[in-house]
C-alpha cells in the first residue's frame, strides 16, 4: 500500500513512477491519498481500516512528514487493531511490528526527517493538540532519500521544514541523551543549513538538494539523541488556537521558540558550553561562552528574517501568512496559558531537555515566545 498527501507525488509524476516499479516487482499495489497535513487520528484510523482490507506486505509512504507520519500510525494499528490511539502514545512502549508488513519512506521535504526516526507527530482535533508517538519500533525498514523529491517544494514550505532540521540537530546536540555518535551528525547538519538553507530558499537547486541530506543527517541525530522543549511547545501550541484560524505550522513554531529556548537553556552550564561549540563550528562571534550564545541567538533569529517568518506568536498571521493564518489574540492565548505550559512540561521531549521548567517557568517562556521578550530566568 502506497500513502500519500494531497496530490503534489502525483502531478509531478513520483507516485506513478514508484506505483510502477512496484508492480514490475511484481507486487499488486493499492494507494491511500488524501493525508492531510497535520493527519488526524481519524485518518489513522481509516487508513488502518484500509490496510486491514488489503493485508499489504509493505507499505510505502511519500511525501512530507505528514503522510508519513500518519503512515506510521497506520501500520501500528494494522498489525495490532485492538490498539487504540492512547495504546499508541506511550512513550516506547509499542509492541514488535513487522508481524504482518515492512515499511519504506519516501521523503519530499527537508524538515521532518520522519524517514529514519523513531516518532511520528498526529493531531487529535477534538482535544487541539498534537501527540507524540515515540518508539523505535516504527523507524522504517527502508529510507529512500532523493533530493529530486524536494525540489518541487514551495519556498515557505523550505523555510518552515529548513528551520525544523535545525532545530532538530541543535535540540540533540545540547540533549541529555546526545552521545558521541550523535554529536557529529548534528554538527555537521548545522554547518550545511548555515552554508544551505537561505540558499534553498532563493531557488537554488544545489542548496536544495544539499538541505535534504542536511535534514536527514539531523534526523538520525535526533532519533538517538532525542529533542528538547523546542518540540514540546510547539507540540503543545500547533493546533491549539486552531479554532481562532491561528493553525500554527510546525516548523514557523520552532523557529519561533528556537532563540528563546537557547536563552533559558544556556543558565545551564553543560548546555552553555554546547551552545558555545555549536558557535564555534558556524564561525559565530564570541570570545567566551557568553557571548558565542548571544551569537548562536543573532545567527537564528537572522535566519528567520531571512526566511520570513515572524519573531513571536503575538505577530504570526501579521506579516508571513495574511491570507492563510488568523491572529492569536492575547486574551485567548493567556486565557489557555496555564494549560498549554502543563501540556507541554508532559511532552515526550521535555525529559532530555537541559533544563527541566516547572509550570511557572514554562508558563514565562510560552509568554516570551508570544510577545518575543528577553529570557532572563
């Protein structure tokens, strides 16, 4: 069974081509389109019902994150339909797959770099929260990473999934968990964004292709070295405001909270110095830590005015998205604070964060990402 999203694999051709070298293989092949981004749980579900009428032996996913992160939800229930969605958040706690199929990833954007991790990202609209799903048993088999995919994105699609990979490979660097085999993908995925991204971003087809190995090397990063609380907010805070038309894109979200994490993270003495190598591997400003921090602050924030996207919640649908994106307006924002910043501190990735925020901190740093003041705490 081949998963897609919404039908840009199709017109430029990607789906038919992979349709038809799976049935030279000589398999027999049905597809699931329609994946919406941000895939709900229902979708999961229907798409399980799918998978369970046609008993594949593998399913292929292409496209961005999305489809494939629904994919992967797909096939959980599949091998295990008694499975329910709350079975499926329980943070490594998944039974063994591959009973019944394998799994390929085919990936179109230079972001997620779901092809070869160990999580999936899905929304359940009812609660306006995305979830988590986090276990080693849905990395896929096979990751089929062709930079000829990623050309065709949009150029705010570049920007949001550009600033996602570098979030990613930042986020395991300065992790708990990061280790020696982690530490030099996540450098070396953060020297070719600095070299690629606004690049990518302005057209060139070479910086495009280079930002696609670059986001894939920070996912095998990440997979092993986990995340931080860059990825809990802005799992907390996506679709939370969706009933204000204020759907907040993943990878804006990040850039968003990215400099100001940065800045709470870095009281940390362990993470400090990290944040200082990073600086130093991007040929950053700074003569001691310090100021090799404040560096790596400038050098994210520079990206996002590069990339155009907005400083702070309280300005997103201001500049960037006047037709596609609402405001966030303050009230509504602080009136859900307390449940946002809770949300969040119970994430998946809070736990290999530097700093551990209790609800009063995170609370603080969820208003400095909304009216983008200074972390001084």
């Amino acid at each position: 069974m081949i998963c897609v999203g919404g039908g840009s694999m199709k017109r430029f051709g990607f789906l038919d081509k992979a349709k038809a070298y799976l049935e030279e293989a000589g398999m027999e092949v049905q597809i699931f389109d329609g994946i919406e981004s941000d895939p709900s749980v229902e979708t999961v579900m229907r798409g399980a019902d799918a998978m369970l009428a046609f008993e594949p032996d593998w399913i292929v996913a292409i496209g961005g994150g999305s489809p494939i992160d629904a994919a992967k939800a797909m096939w959980i229930k599949y091998e295990y339909p008694e499975t329910t969605f709350e079975d499926m958040c329980k943070v490594f706690g998944l039974p063994k797959l591959r009973t019944k199929a394998k799994f390929c990833a085919v990936s179109s954007t230079s972001g997620t770099a779901t092809e070869v991790t160990a999580f999936s990202i899905i929304t359940d609209y009812q609660k306006g929260i995305k979830f988590p799903i986090a276990d080693f048993e849905i990395t896929p088999d096979v990751a089929i990473v062709d930079p000829a995919l990623a050309e065709t994105m949009p150029q705010k699609l570049v920007a949001h999934t550009g600033m996602d990979a570098l979030t990613h490979a930042v986020e395991a660097y300065v992790s708990t968990a990061n280790c020696n085999y982690t530490d030099p993908l996540a450098i070396h995925a953060m020297e070719m964004i600095q070299k690629s991204l606004v690049d990518s971003y302005n057209g060139d087809m070479d910086a495009r292709d280079a930002m696609h190995d670059a986001q894939c090397l920070a996912g095998m990063a990440f997979s092993n070295a986990l995340l931080g609380i860059v990825h809990s907010m802005a799992h907390k805070t996506g679709a939370v405001f969706a009933d204000y038309g204020a759907h907040i894109i993943h990878g804006a979200a990040n850039a968003m909270y990215l400099p100001k994490v940065i800045a709470y993270n870095a009281k940390d003495e362990t993470a400090k110095k990290r944040y200082g190598v990073i600086a130093d591997y991007l040929h950053l400003a700074g003569t001691n830590d310090d100021e090799k921090v404040a560096s790596l602050i400038k050098f994210c924030r520079d990206l996002n005015e590069a990339l155009n996207i907005p400083h702070c919640i309280k300005n997103y649908g201001a500049d960037s998205y006047p037709t596609e994106q609402g405001f966030v307006p303050e009230e509504v924002f602080l009136e859900r604070l307390p449940m946002i910043a809770e949300l969040a501190i119970g994430d998946a990735c809070t736990g290999s964060n530097p700093r551990i925020p209790t609800q009063e901190e995170m609370e603080k740093l969820l208003k400095c990402c909304y009216y983008d003041t200074e972390v001084d705490f």
